[in-house]
C-alpha cells in the first residue's frame, strides 16, 4: 500500500506557511544575542525577500511600453516563475521523502554516534524543508502580479487568444514607442538623439523612423514642459536652501516617497523633522 500521500502534505504547497522556522538555539548562545537580536534574524529569515507588486509591474512589465508587449512579457515571466515552481514542489518533496527516510533508518540502527550523525541530516533537511516552502511563497506571489497585468487587458480567453499570437504591427508599433523614448531621454539630457539610438532609428523603414523622431520630439517636450512646472512649484524651497548660509547637502523628506517632492536643509536641526 503506498502511504506516500498520506505522509506528505501535499496541500501544503502553494501559500505555504513559513513562520513555523525556528532560529538554532545553540545561534543565539553562540553569538550572546538578546532575545530581540533573535527575533531580528528570525524575522530577516522570514521576511519576503523576493520582487514586489510595484517592481514586478512597473519595472518588468510595464518597461515594455505597450499593452500587447506587456502582455507578452508577462505571459514569459509567468513561464519562467511556473518551471520555478516545478523544481521547488519537486525539491520540497524529495526532502520531505528523505525526511521520512532518515527517521526510519534512525530507527533500525543501534550505534549511538551513527544516530547523532543521522539527526544533522534530519535537523538540515528540516531547514531545507522551510526554505523550498519559503521560495514556493515568493514564487506565488510574483505570479500574481503578473496575472494582475495580463488581466488588465484580457478579461477572459477569448481576449487572451490576441496576445498569445505573434502580431507584426503590434510589434512595429512597440519599436517606434521605444525607440521614440529612447530618443526623447538622450534629448532630455544631452540635447540631441544619440548616436546609438540614432543609428538604431536609421535601421527602421523610413515612415517608422519618421514616427519614431516625432514621437521622441513630442515626449522630450512635454517632459521638458511638465520639468519646468515642477520647477516652478518646488522654486520656494529652493530659494530658501540659496538662502542658506551654510553649506549642506539636501536630503529628502519621508513626504517625498510619496510623490511628494520636498527638501531638507541638513545645515538645519532634524529633531522635529520639519519641511522649509
């Protein structure tokens, strides 16, 4: 009768439960920490090290400019992820069998210190044990992010079926924007199209590189015109740090994480943490 079923917790896979990971006891005396310096490293050892919801979006994703790219790209991070996860699943249960093996073959033997020597590999395999679990967290939650793009623009098969199909004018479009873009940045900071994307521009069919400069001339713009009110509004603040007689190094407010674009003089106290 095979038991295998019964003996792994097969549902236990996906949003697997890691707080269960316990710090080595003989850690903590080894190293004099505190009971707060152990829970430090317990939560370093649990804390989801893996890509967030606005890294996966904005900076994978959402990088490849249009939707139909987008799409694309998230369809091949999905792939990578899922092969991921197959090797993990795979992984975990091979421990969790070696586990059970271990337990056993301890049992059969009598020799005190070959017992000893078969409880390092039980108490390495646990460990192990909680990291594949871990990583199957982390893998699960990156796949969400990327459903979440795809189901921004396809809300069901049928729509799906548009993406998964190769499109030569939706790519044609793709490397006018991107090569647009491109353009634009080297003119935002150097005043003129580089020669790498220039050369990359002339490669194109003439009515795309047509396309592609206007739209690297009409994005530097509008990012130039947008700089300039931004300027504009932030011009108090800088006219108080001119003030200044001392010199300092600005630094950034806590506000300006949240799109909030402020400055602090660091020649003033930051005891209060007050914006000027």
């Amino acid at each position: 009768m095979d038991t295998t079923s019964d003996l792994i917790n097969v549902k236990d896979i996906v949003s697997s439960d890691v707080r269960s990971i316990q710090l080595d006891p003989k850690f903590k005396e080894s190293y004099g920490l505190s009971d707060f310096d152990e829970n430090v490293i317990r939560s370093a050892v649990l804390v989801d090290s893996g890509m967030t919801d606005y890294q996966s979006k904005y900076f994978v994703a959402k990088s490849q400019i249009t939707p139909y790219k987008q799409v694309r790209q998230s369809l091949m991070e999905l792939e990578v992820r899922y092969h991921a996860y197959q090797e993990i699943k795979t992984s975990l249960r091979k421990a969790e069998i070696m586990r059970l093996k271990l337990l056993k073959k301890k049992e059969e033997i009598e020799d005190l210190l070959d017992k000893e020597l078969i409880q390092i590999d039980i108490d390495k395999g646990d460990y192990d044990i909680t990291i594949w679990k871990r990583k199957l967290r982390q893998s699960e939650y990156e796949m969400n992010s990327f459903l979440e793009v795809i189901r921004q623009y396809a809300k069901n098969e049928e729509e799906l079926k548009y993406f998964l199909e190769r499109n030569e004018e939706e790519e044609r479009q793709y490397w006018v924007a991107r090569m647009g873009k491109q353009a634009a940045l080297d003119i935002i900071a150097f005043g003129r199209v580089g020669s790498g994307n220039m050369d990359s521009i002339a490669m194109m069919h003439k009515d795309d590189q047509l396309a592609a400069l206007t739209v690297a001339m009409e994005y530097s713009g509008l990012i130039n015109a947008g700089l300039h009110k931004i300027s504009t509004n932030v011009q108090d603040t800088v006219n108080r740090y001119l003030s200044e007689n001392k010199t300092s190094i600005p630094e950034l407010l806590e506000s300006a994480w949240n799109a909030n674009a402020n400055l602090q003089l660091t020649a003033q106290s930051k005891i209060k943490s007050e914006s000027i």
